[in-house]
C-alpha cells in the first residue's frame, strides 16, 4: 500500500509547490500546498499568500489572517517533476513582520553593505535524535532501558551500532536533489543521534537552506513511523548532547593575515557571549554543562582543535593563517535565521 502511495504521489503536476514557514513556537515547521501556473524559476514569480494563523499560535482568532513572502525555492524530492519547495517568511496584512520571522531581520543585516562585502560564509553542524514513535526513547535503544556506554558508535557501522541509517540516506539523498547544499552525514556519539551538515552556503542561503532540510527530514521520519527531536540534550546523564555548531568565515580571514581578523572576530564575540547565548536555542543550559565536549554555558573560551571550547579554530586555519572558526555554542533546536545574522553583526557591524 506504501509503495502504490508514493507511485501516486509521484507524477509531475503544472507546478504544484509547498510553502514552508516557521510555525508559532520559532523552532517548528509548517506547510501548504498550491498549485499555480509554472514552470517557476525564481520565487519572485510566485504569487503571495495566506494562512490560519491563530492555529500555529501565530495570531488571534479575530484577525487570523498571516501573509506567506516567497523567498527561495528548491526542487520538491518528494513530488518531484516541476514541483517545489518554497521557503517563505511571514507578515500581518499590513506588511509587518510578525514576531516569529527572524528572516526579515537577517536579510537586513546580510544586505548591510559592509556584510554583503564581506561574501560571509557559514557551514552548519545540525545534530539530531531519532526517537521511537510514541515512546520518545532513542532508535535502538532497548524500552525503559540503556545501550552500551558511548564510544563504539560514533561514524560507526552495523546493526548494533547505527540505528536509522535508511532514513540518514534517504535525507541526504532528498537533499541533494532539492539543490540544498549539503556537504556530508555521520552518525554521532549518541547512539540514535546522527548529524547532516549544510555549507559552505552564502548569507541568508544557510539558513533558508538548513530549514528546507529540517523539513524534508520530517517528512522522511513522517513516513518511517520515527520522531525527529531537536531538544538539545535528549537523554539526561553522561550522553552527548545536540548541538548545531556554526563555522564561519568572511571575506578578510579566508584571505592572507585572516588569522588575525578571526582574533579579533572571536574576542568580539567573547564580549557579547550572554547575548549571543540568550538567543542559540531552548534548553541550551543542559547542554552547555563544560562535559561531552562543550564549554560552560557561563564560560567563553577558544582554542585551537578544542571541541571543549566556546569556539573552535581548526589546525589548518592556525596553519595557513587564514581560514575559519566555529562557533560551538548553538543548540540543536536554534534558528539558523537569529544565529548566522547574530554572528555577522558582531564580528562586522560592532
């Protein structure tokens, strides 16, 4: 019956497209579907439209109306074809962004010329935790009960070491066809835990991107009978945590004397680290412990190949004297919107 579904499913319709946005809580994601006029090659071409926000939590009953902008699209892996996935931010009637579009505010800072100039760069670690359908324990995981102790399952292989790997493949592979910018997957120190990386992608584009991708990867889950969780330390005790780690780079540290301009960045960003902390994500604080590879929620540190830092810079980066750092402080469940905009202003506009 699965297989005759997704057989339907897939036919190619006069560009029919889902329209993505950000639902009331900031870290979920919502869609509709409509079909237009096509075949479309910019979101400009596409039409605006509305949704029921009082049921996302988005607005009151008596004005509920909530305006989706098109604002980049991405070939639709599920029903394929002409169809697509389009990225959208959201506004009350009258053109004002409402409080959960945070793309609106990044586009301002991306669109700074002193930012523009700099071509910012961002590579983004998203972990991630596959639960059990309707017991919210870890794939793999015995119910009510614990696996071996870390170690073993870390990029591993085999049946008693990597849980999910169909659903792992089938994102990486639905990503790609979508045109997302995704650079790799690996299991990670957690078993059920896996991680997808987005980049080297431009400005806006990581974060339209990685929320394109969270997307499909609730799709895939949706049809595995598997929970997708983002919460940032899942499972309490001595297991790793979910973090979306941010490389980064600019213009000026990927060029000769840039390991001076990632110095000077990353003691920026030392000065505004409750800033930047009161806005990477919920339920940071149980993974910001100074345990399993973070620091301190209440420390900055950087160092050189130490994943124990606040901000990491590679050997190579030290090496060439030029390159990039990362930011290890984002939770898994942050919005890629507030993060990479948040480091662009710090390290180029303060």
């Amino acid at each position: 019956c699965t297989h005759d579904l997704w057989a339907l499913a897939n036919f190619s319709a006069n560009a029919l497209f889902a329209l993505l946005r950000v639902g009331g809580s900031g870290i979920d994601i919502r869609s509709k579907a409509r079909t237009v006029n096509g075949p479309i090659t910019d979101a400009s071409q596409l039409p605006k439209w509305n949704y029921d926000g009082s049921s996302t939590g988005q607005a009151p009953g008596e004005d509920s109306e909530v305006i989706l902008y098109p604002q980049a699209i991405f070939k639709d892996p599920f029903r394929r074809g002409d169809n697509l996935l389009v990225m959208c931010d959201c506004y009350t009637p009258q053109g004002v962004p409402i409080p959960t579009n945070k793309r609106h505010n990044a586009a301002k800072i991306f669109n700074t010329p002193n930012v523009a100039a700099e071509e910012t760069w961002y590579g983004i670690e998203q972990e991630y935790t596959l639960l059990q359908k309707d017991v919210n324990w870890p794939l793999g995981w015995p119910i009510g009960g614990y696996p071996g102790p870390q170690g073993p399952y870390y990029c591993a292989a085999g049946a008693d070491k990597a849980f999910g790997r169909d659903i792992v493949d089938a994102h990486y592979k639905a990503c790609l066809y979508a045109g997302i910018n995704i650079s790799g997957i690996n299991g990670e120190v957690m078993p059920g835990q896996w991680e997808f990386q987005v980049g080297p992608s431009v400005g806006i584009a990581a974060s339209d991107q990685l929320w394109v991708a969270r997307y499909i990867l609730e799709r895939i889950t949706e049809v595995a009978g598997v929970v997708l969780s983002l919460d940032p330390k899942p499972i309490p005790g001595d297991w790793n945590g979910a973090g979306a780690h941010t490389n980064y780079s600019t213009k000026s540290m990927r060029e000769a004397g840039g390991y001076g301009v990632i110095k000077t960045a990353i003691e920026k960003l030392g000065k505004r680290h409750a800033q930047h902390i009161a806005a990477y994500g919920e339920g940071n604080e149980r993974r910001l412990t100074g345990h399993h590879e973070t620091a301190d929620i209440n420390t900055f540190k950087w160092g050189v190949a130490d994943r124990g830092a606040s901000i990491r810079v590679g050997r190579d980066t030290e090496k060439d004297g030029k390159g990039y750092f990362e930011d290890r402080r984002p939770a898994s469940n942050m919005d890629p919107y507030v993060v990479t905009s948040m480091i662009a202003e710090t390290t180029l506009l303060l």
